[in-house]
C-alpha cells in the first residue's frame, strides 16, 4: 500500500479502512506548514518497514520527518518539472513532471531505493533516480528561490522569466545567491545547475504558474520564509550578503499583509 498525503481543506486523511494497516510507502505532498499535522496523521500507519518519500520545496522536510521517524526508511527525494495549475480541486498541466528521489550521499543504490523503483515502474510513475540528493535536494530549492519568488512578485506565469530581460535577469540572481550559502553548507553548487534549471524553465508550459504565484493569487501564506527567509537567515549565519532575496522576501511578505 502506498498513501500519498495531501493537503485539503479539511486538512489531512486517510481513509478509516486503512488507518491502522501498515503502509508500505508514505508520499508527504503538503505545503511545509501542513508537514507537522501529516506526520501526526500517518503515524498509526508507520511500521518498521514503512518507507517515506517527501515532495516538499525547500532543504528542511527530510530532516523534520527524520526527527519523527528515524533515516532509516526515508528516502530522499524532491518533485521537478511540472507546469501544473490548481483550481479548486481540479488539476492542468502540460509538463508533468517527474520525482527525483535516491541515496543521500552514497553511489550505491540501496534497496529500500529499489524498491520503490520496482513501484513506480509498476504504476507508470515518471522518476530519475540521484544517489546525491543531498545536493539534487538544494540544486532544486535553488530554482525554487529564484523561479518561484519572481515570478510571484514581478511575473504572472512561467512565460514572464523564459524570455530575456529585467525578469529573467532577477530570477537568476536569486539563484545565484544561494551558491556561495550553499558551499558553507558542504553543498558544491555552481554555474552549471543554474544553467540546467533554466532549461527545465524553458521547457515549461508559458502559462503554467510556479505555486507561490497560485498562493499569492489565492491570498494565501506563501512559501517565503523556506525560500528566502532560509537564504538570507543562512546568509547571515555565514557573512555572505544576500540583497536579492532580502528585497524579494519584503516584496512578498508586503504583498501578503495586503491580503484583505
């Protein structure tokens, strides 16, 4: 059995049938301020060979999971390359993207990954497989930084940062900031995954939105103390200035106490 929980307004389920049969697999896929409350949810269907896969934004879901669970089963893993749009309960998409997911820090695959390789294969799920998520994991938060904060504040849709210009140029620099603040994490980022996340930006659809765009549309809390907030927070901890995301992080948080 695999259970995938997801927020809703009525907050986090699983059907009564199942909530005291041990999962095989727990897909988190709720915003990180829901993560505490799906953890609690899902624990009666935790047993000792429960794996665990988190599809959060950010580079903190993994270890506030491991904090409840133990490593042991978890798997680190992150979601890329989807354009998808939500209204209501209602999914579009162009590109579906794809789930990364593998080792932490080790070449050797271990079971626990292949097993869910077996899985995903069985049900027609798209994946790539990285035994360094360590750093796919942060390479990721850096597209999130940049892509999903700019286009909430200065953009509409994926279509504003895939053209040259003023927009895309922004996006960039937030990305960029988080190199350096990465190295003194033990993180060896450069150049060369920013270039890669544009061409994963590039092949989105133009009028797909990032979620922090359809947050603040909605008017609801974005994700901005994961994205900037953590980049500057680290910023500071490290001497490294981080101006981009300063303004970014005071642009949004502006625009959510315009919320009415």
């Amino acid at each position: 059995m695999a259970y995938p929980v997801m927020g809703s307004p009525a907050g986090f389920t699983i059907k009564p049938r199942n909530r005291h049969k041990k999962a095989d697999l727990i897909i988190f896929a709720v915003k990180i301020n829901g993560l505490r409350d799906a953890i609690e949810t899902v624990r009666p269907c935790v047993g000792p060979d429960t794996l665990m896969l988190s599809l959060l934004n950010g580079i903190t879901s993994e270890a506030i999971i491991g904090e409840v669970f133990g490593e042991e089963n978890l798997i680190w893993s992150c979601a890329q390359g989807m354009d998808t749009l939500k209204s209501g309960n209602a999914l579009s998409y162009t590109n579906a993207g794809m789930i990364c997911f593998g080792n932490r820090a080790d070449d050797q695959p271990a079971e626990k990954v292949m097993r869910v390789e077996r899985f995903f294969d069985r049900v027609g799920i798209a994946y790539q497989i990285d035994n360094r998520m360590d750093r796919k994991i942060w390479s990721k938060f850096m597209l999130n930084v940049g892509v999903n904060q700019v286009v909430s504040v200065y953009g509409q849709n994926f279509g504003s940062v895939k053209k040259p210009g003023k927009v895309r140029d922004l996006m960039i620099a937030a990305m960029t900031e988080v190199i350096p603040v990465a190295k003194q994490e033990g993180v060896a980022l450069d150049e060369a995954d920013i270039i890669y996340w544009l061409g994963v930006v590039d092949a989105l659809s133009d009028v797909g939105k990032p979620s922090m765009r359809q947050d603040v549309e909605a008017k609801r809390p974005s994700e901005m103390a994961l994205f900037s907030g953590t980049v500057v927070a680290l910023g500071q901890k490290h001497g490294i200035k981080t101006p981009v995301n300063a303004m970014l992080y005071d642009n949004i948080m502006a625009i959510e106490k315009g919320y009415v």
